[in-house]
C-alpha cells in the first residue's frame, strides 16, 4: 500500500470533493445533514436529511431513511409585565379609564401605569411584547371603535393608534406577536352579537382591516395566542346563548376560524391566557345562571377537548388574564373584587393569592410584555 506524506494542503479555490468513505483517522469522512428534495446518495448511519420538497424530516438507520416528527416550536408572546386596563369599578358604579401595572414573577399590589385615551370597558387586549393595544369597547351606551396603544416600558397614557372597522363592545384579542386580532362581541347597529374578526400590525399605527370569521357568533369569549396559532373559546351571545366551542386561527394567515374542540361546559365572560405549549380558560358564567371557578386548559399545538386544571380562590366571571410564560395572573370580576390571584401553568392545581389591583375591576382586559 503506498503511503502519500504531506504537510500543508491549500485550497486553491475550487471546492474540495471526498467521495464516499474516504478515511480520516479511525473516522469516516461524511457530510451528515442535507435539506433538499431527492434523497442523499451513498447515507451513513445517523445522517439527517429535510425533505424540502413535504417539509418532513428524516434520519438514516439500519441501512433505511425513517420519516420522524418534527414540529416548529410555537412561540410565547408577552413578558414579565401585566397592564390591566380596569373597566367597571364596582365600588364606584362608574366605568375608569386606569390601567395598572402588575410585575408578574413577583407577588404583590398593582401599581399605577396611566390611562386610557378613552374612558370604556368591555374592550380586548394584545401585545407584541413592547406595546399593549386595548380594541373597542363600551361605556354609557355608546360602543367604541377606538384602539389604544402604550409602550410597556414607559408608564405613561395611552395614545390612539387608530380605528376598528366597527364600533364593538365584549370582543376579545389575541396576538401572534406582530399583528393583533380582535373578534366576536356586540357591534353597535347590527341588531346582535357578530362572528367578525378584524387585525392590526401592532408595531405600525393604523385602521384595522378585515381577517375573516369565527365559527360562532358570540362576545364575552376567552383569548389566548401564541406565534403560530390563536384560540378564541366560549362566549355569550346579545339573545342570551352560551357557547362551549374553541376555535383556532393562524394570526399571520386571514381566513376563517377553524374549530378546535370544546370547553368542558357552555360558558361566557371566560377570560383566557397562553404559555408556550398551553393555553388556560378562567370562570366565567355558566348554563342556568351559574358563575363558576373553574380553570381548564387544553394543548394549543394539538386540537382537542378541555381538561380541568384546578379552581380559582372564588366564583367569578368579568375578570380578565394574562401571562408571562411560567405564571398565569387573573384579575377582578364581579365576585372578586380588586383581587389579583395567579397559577403555574405547568402545574395543574387552586390559584393562589398574589396581591390586589389600585381599584375594583369588571369587564377589564390585560396583556403583558416588557
């Protein structure tokens, strides 16, 4: 066997070619990961390959290419920070325009953040992690189609950033971290609730445009959204009917809704919030009249039914939720007053208390950033 010794190998400029099992050491030389459409020829155990062609994700053993599940992780979008916008201040009788900050890793009482640039409750927030747009709303007969918005990072007031496609009260929002989608509720004229969707491009002011249509008709429903898919669940109707469906919708894709699955019972006034891989529902009002405790959950990347994930510290329904990922926080609510409570999303089990609000709230709406 000859034996070639050399000291210094320069590339002069043209890609080095090895052919298959070329010998470096004890090694085989081998490239180990491909994405394109055909198969890699020559494979060695443990080679990768993406199939550019379906986008399915393939690993090479016992001399065959085996298909494997590969899933884009689906994105949190939020912070450590809650801006509450209060709504109805039982205590009051009046509607408030406060919003209140709330840091949700630590335990403890809201402080003040500002206000609204108009004095209404009922309305649906969002947030692409710097900025919190609170959509619609109601106050004194009169239904807004306002948005606000405000950067987490400076408390100060609202500012406006520009108007719905229809006076709506009792919709709710959701984002995907770069447009906000508000849906569903009460528009003033039409005679009942609606199954209309609008969005926004939450870094960039400006009028909402059409998205498409829920599967239902309803308002009071809950929101939650990650990047890759939001869900809108329960819901009342303006003739009194309650809803137990979810339902799903790619934010960055307009369209219509597509169903989910269902809540554990019909229920309305649900507020909802999302970490990465779930997202929760909180009380809410039920079949008969009933307000309930129950938080249930369901996994946002596979369609399904809801399952119970334990009971908030009272009854309650008009409260509102939101995230930072690990914590979820609930606030206010006809029956429980200016009480903040909080759970850990991975854990099944009672909400505990985590501090108070500046004021009473029902009918507020939250999210969160940084």
């Amino acid at each position: 066997m000859s034996t070639i010794k050399v000291d210094t190998i320069t590339n002069g400029g043209s890609a080095v070619d090895f052919t298959t099992n070329a010998k470096i050491g004890d090694g085989t030389l081998k490239k180990e990961y491909y994405e394109q459409a055909t198969e890699p020829a020559y494979p060695s155990e443990g080679w990768l390959w993406f199939d550019t062609s379906d986008d399915t994700f393939h690993i090479y053993a016992n001399g065959d290419w085996y298909a494997t599940v590969a899933t884009k992780p689906i994105t949190f979008i939020g912070g450590n920070t809650a801006l509450v916008s209060l709504g109805y201040n039982n205590a009051a009788s009046a509607v408030v325009n406060t919003i209140d900050k709330i840091s949700i890793p630590t335990a403890g009482n809201a402080t003040d953040f500002g206000d609204l640039s108009v004095v209404r409750t009922n309305a649906g927030a969002c947030s692409n992690g710097a900025r919190v747009l609170v959509m619609g709303g109601y106050n004194g007969g009169t239904h807004y189609n306002t948005i606000d918005y405000v950067t987490v990072a400076s408390p100060g007031n609202a500012t406006d950033f520009g108007d719905l496609l229809a006076t709506r009260r009792y919709g709710t929002a959701l984002s995907d971290g770069v447009v906000g989608v508000v849906a569903g509720g009460d528009i003033a004229g039409s005679g009942g609730s609606s199954n209309s969707m609008e969005y926004v491009t939450i870094a960039t002011t400006g009028n909402a445009q059409d998205f498409g249509d829920l599967t239902v008709t309803m308002g009071d429903m809950a929101a939650a959204g990650v990047a890759s898919r939001g869900l809108f669940a329960g819901g009342l109707n303006t003739s009194g009917g309650l809803s137990d469906v979810i339902g799903y919708i790619t934010p960055s894709t307009t369209g219509n809704a597509t169903d989910f699955g269902n809540l554990l019972a019909e229920a309305g006034m649900v507020a909802g919030a999302a970490s990465d891989t779930r997202a929760l529902f909180f009380g809410g009002y039920s079949t008969g009249g009933t307000t309930i405790n129950v938080i249930q959950y369901v996994t946002i990347a596979t369609p399904g039914n809801a399952t119970d994930f334990g009971d908030l510290l009272a009854l309650s329904r008009y409260g509102n939720s939101t995230s930072n990922l690990t914590r979820a926080i609930y606030c206010g609510g006809t029956n429980n007053s200016n009480v903040i409570e909080y759970v850990t999303m991975s854990t099944p089990g009672n909400s505990t208390d985590f501090g108070d609000l500046t004021g009473q709230a029902n009918d507020g709406t939250s999210a969160s950033g940084n």
